[in-house]
C-alpha cells in the first residue's frame, strides 16, 4: 500500500472567481486575451459548507487484507516519525478505525481495493489558542477514497451517505 494524499482544498473566493470566468468566457480576442462578457447570467449553485476544525491531517488506509498504515498529508507516519500524536491516536482506536473500514467494505460492496479515510485530528495537544484544543483528541473524518487494486481508477465515497447508512 502506498501513501495517497489528500487533494487541496480550494477558498470559496477561488471557486467563485473560477464560476464568473467560466460562465462569461466567450472566447479570444486578436491578441490572444480572453474576453468575459459580464451581462451573461451566471449560474445558481448550492454548497454545503464546513468548518475549519484547526488540527492535523489523518488517514488511516486498510488494505482488502487488512492490513493498515496512518498516514499524514504528505508522508506515511510511524511510531518513529509521527505528526503530533498521531500514530498513537490510531493505534489507540484501531479497532473503531477498522470497523468502519468494514462497514464501508460491506455497504458499499468493496473488494480488492484499499480503503483510505482520511480526517483531521484535533483537540488537546494539537494546536495552541484555538477553541478546539479544549476538547479529548478526536477524528473528523471528512473524505473516503477507494483505490482498486487493479488498473481502475480510484474514487471518493460520500461521508454523507456513510453516516446516513450508520445511523
């Protein structure tokens, strides 16, 4: 199993500036410069927003055997080079960690593929002055991808979905 990152998350702004672009392109002019016509309506989208929870990227990523590593953004982490805690955290709540990994399996009828849930950690001892480092270190899992074991591309799982099928 090999370290898969997170991809970056966008600012609203950027999407925003992204949309208006898109939507009042009307093509180049002689010199090659875009041209926006800004009387084009622009379209009305909806968005779920989320909260900025100030802790540290998280993954923990099972394989279709079982077998497990924790990961941070950018680096599968150890015992010997953690990312604040982290490691223990996973090893702590391995077995809460691999039961959802196992009601995925099976709900969304998963095989040969590798499992990678990634979140945030936060609470006590992961960042100074923010309201959430008052709380016991807690997992905020905000993305699940699914890498097959063969040559078909990976693909994300909704969370939603997961915890409308959990309740």
């Amino acid at each position: 199993m090999n370290h898969s990152k997170y991809p970056s998350i966008g600012q609203f702004r950027n999407v925003i500036k992204e949309i208006k672009d898109s939507s009042t392109y009307v093509g180049k002019d002689e010199n090659n410069e875009p041209i926006f016509d800004k009387t084009l309506k622009l379209p009305t989208l909806t968005f779920t927003g989320t909260c900025k929870v100030h802790g540290t990227n998280f993954c923990c990523a099972f394989n279709f055997g079982g077998e497990y590593h924790f990961q941070s953004r950018s680096r599968i982490i150890t015992p010997v080079s953690d990312n604040a805690g982290s490691v223990q955290f996973g090893y702590k709540n391995i077995k809460l960690l691999a039961k959802l990994n196992l009601f995925i399996t099976q709900e969304f009828n998963i095989t040969n593929s590798s499992v990678y849930i990634f979140g945030e950690i936060a609470g006590k001892g992961i960042q100074k002055g923010v309201g959430i480092s008052n709380i016991e270190k807690s997992f905020f899992i905000f993305g699940v991808k699914i890498i097959p074991d063969d040559t078909q591309d990976s693909y994300w799982i909704n969370t939603t979905e997961i915890l409308d099928r959990m309740v």
